[in-house]
C-alpha cells in the first residue's frame, strides 16, 4: 500500500466497521461476497468478519428476514471516500433504493471511523441508529471487543443491553 497514491486524507490508517445486510437475491451469498470485496478498496485492508446472523425486518414487516454481519476494517480512506466505495459496491450487487427500511440485496454502512464525529447531508458517524439494532450489534462484537467506546454513545455491550426490540440470531 503507497500512503501517497491514495485518493484520502490519512497517512495512517483508520478502524472503521462496516454493517452488512441482505435479504433478497440470496442474502447469504451477497453477504459474504460484500466482506470479501471490503478489502479490495484503495488503502483498505480487511481485519475480521463477524459470523452471519439472521434478523426480522427492521420498518416493513412485510418482507424476507435480513441477513447480516460486520466487518472490522482498516483504511486509508477518509469517511466521504469510503462511503462512496461501498454505495459503489451497493450498486454493483443491484441495490435500488425504493424506500427507507425496504428490502435490499445489499445494505453496507459505516456504523464508527475511528473516533470521528461527523454529521452532514450524506453521512452520520458514529451511524445513528446503531444502538436500536441488535442485528448491527451481536455481529459488531464478533469482532471488536464489548469495551469499544462508541462516541458519545458507550460501549456495545452496554448498548445491546438497552437494545429494544427483537434479538437477530447467529446461523
């Protein structure tokens, strides 16, 4: 990896986690090929890969349950770029956008980059519905551990304490 070709804005690289869900088009398969196409982005590198985990819908019952995950990675890009990598990759698995909460063959998000507090027109960090969401959480322990502060939020064991709603369950 050449720090000076990449299209960011840290030499260093950063922790950022990454939320995955599918449920239509064979979730399984388009969950697991999104992990692996994590660590081809420019200046980023694939730490770990929670196990899959399955979930009701989240908004709209009225749809096949979700398949998740989470992704620990390091990059070098900045929040924007990374961002743009993964609704690029969204978009190369069919993903059309219909309405919030819709069905999907691939959701990808940054849930936390680093410590970074960030909140503008197309990206809030950390994302600011994890702590509803037990299908974002289980996974996310799979890979970081329970102390992991998130900003301005505590730490993911905490918030899958207080996490409503129902559980997502490993397969």
């Amino acid at each position: 990896m050449n720090p000076a070709s990449l299209p960011a804005r840290h030499l260093t690289p950063v922790t950022a986690y990454i939320g995955v869900g599918s449920n239509l088009a064979d979730p399984v398969h388009q969950v697991t090929s999104a992990l692996d196409s994590l660590g081809s982005f420019p200046g980023t590198r694939l730490i770990a890969r929670s196990h899959l985990y399955r979930s009701p819908p989240f908004g709209h019952p009225d749809q096949p349950d979700f398949i998740n995950a989470v992704a620990h990675i390091e990059t070098a890009l900045d929040p924007e770029t990374l961002l743009s990598e993964l609704l690029r990759l969204e978009q190369a698995h069919g993903r059309v956008r219909l309405f919030a909460n819709g069905p999907r063959t691939l959701d990808l998000d940054i849930l936390m980059y680093g410590t970074e507090c960030l909140q503008n027109a197309h990206l809030t960090l950390p994302h600011p519905r994890l702590a509803q969401r037990s299908f974002v959480l289980l996974p996310w322990l799979d890979v970081a551990p329970e102390t992991l502060v998130i900003p301005g939020q505590g730490t993911i064991a905490r918030l899958l304490s207080n996490c409503p709603g129902p559980m997502a369950l490993p397969l």
